[in-house]
C-alpha cells in the first residue's frame, strides 16, 4: 500500500521587528532620564583594585568593596619616610607615584569620556 505524502504547512513569514530609531540603547550606567548619580558604590572582591579606586575617585564616588581576604590587601603608604603609630604594620607597600604620573592621562580622559555620556 502506497503512503501519501504529508501535507505541509505553510508558516506566515515572520514580521520584522521595529527598533527605535537614534542612537543605539547603551550598556550599563545611567539611563538618559535617570538624575540619580551614585555617590557610594558597593562593589564585590573584583572591586578591590587600584585602577578602580582610582577611577572612583576621579569620578567623585565612594567605593566600598566588599574585602573577603583582609590578609591578602596591600595597604600603601604616601613614601616609605611616612610611618603611622599605631596602625605601621598594616601598610606593606608603597605609592608608585611614577606609575601615578604615567597613567593619568589616560584615566582622565576615561573620566572625561565617562561624563561626556553621562546626564
């Protein structure tokens, strides 16, 4: 006995999906209408790095990352002649004001760029 072949169906093309028109949507920080600006933010391990402190600070925002490892933190001291009474043993390493100088430049015009975008 011969089979029939199936029937196929027939599927609507599908519609085409309509994007707003302008400036692409950005990823991340602050809406257009949003007028709310951080003034702290709370960042998890990953946010315990000097390029991120410093950009903070730049910016003018607080950053207070969560420090899972306390042991593992290097605290820094302005030059090595600084020593602090109480608290000298916690700062085990030193400001690299020559990478300080190096890179600013670049991190200010970071910043800039940043509130260039920003409302």
């Amino acid at each position: 006995m011969a089979k029939t072949p199936a029937r196929s169906r027939s599927v609507p093309p599908a519609k085409p999906v309509k994007r707003p028109r302008g400036r692409p949507p950005r990823l991340g920080g602050p809406t257009p209408q949003a007028e709310i600006q951080p003034g702290t933010l709370h960042a998890g391990t990953q946010g315990q790095s000097e390029p991120v402190f410093g950009l903070c600070r730049l910016l003018g925002i607080k950053l207070m990352p969560r420090t899972r490892g306390i042991s593992d933190v290097i605290f820094y001291r302005p030059t090595k002649s600084i020593h602090y009474e109480h608290i000298d043993a916690l700062f085990t390493g030193d400001v690299d004001w020559d990478l300080i100088a190096t890179h600013a430049q670049d991190m200010i015009q970071v910043v800039l760029s940043i509130q260039a975008v920003a409302p």
